[in-house]
C-alpha cells in the first residue's frame, strides 16, 4: 500500500494509517520510518502501537517538505509478541509530491 504525501513546499502533512486486529488478543507494533528520506517523515504520538481485540486503531504520520523532489520512505510495523501471538508485519510505501511553493 502507498500512502501519498501531497501539499505546499515546507509544510507539514498529515496522514492516518488504519490498522485493524481481527483476533482476540492485543496486538502490539513497533513501527519504524526507513529509507533515504526517512528524516523527512515522522510518528507524533511514538513508535508503539497496540491494538486492543477485534478493534481498530488510526496512527499518524506526518510529512514535512524540504525540498522540491520527490520524498521516499517506508513504514514498517513490526508485531512485538505478546502472549505469544504475532501479527504479520506490515509496510506502507510513503511518498510525497509538492505541488505548489508560497512565497
């Protein structure tokens, strides 16, 4: 899944990634930003996910442009075990587009 970052050089864009647990237990993520522009995206609310059974949760990622070409990263969700359940590992391809420059 690609998730696109698009809005104004040097400002700052905000996504929700949904993620849902079908099971009945808590699944627990560590989510991880990599790649070359990596830097450029962020977690506000941190690095852990849980996600309580058969229930879905919203994590935020924020992008801010610094430059005109196009930013790259991947998130990557990594399930903590927790009970010794696992959940797969999840990734979302992150790119940005900067449409327009204010003066």
């Amino acid at each position: 899944k690609t998730i696109e970052f698009t809005g104004a050089l040097h400002t700052t864009v905000v996504k929700q990634v949904r993620l849902k647990n079908p099971s009945i237990k808590t699944l627990v993520y560590n989510a991880t930003l990599v790649g070359r522009d990596a830097d450029d995206f962020s977690l506000p609310k941190g690095n852990t996910v849980t996600i309580a059974p058969k229930r879905q949760t919203s994590i935020n990622v924020e992008f801010t442009s610094r430059f005109l070409r196009p930013a790259e990263a991947v998130l990557l969700l990594i399930s903590k075990s927790v009970g010794g359940i696992d959940g797969a590992t999840l990734t979302f391809s992150l790119k940005s587009e900067v449409k327009h420059i204010e003066p």
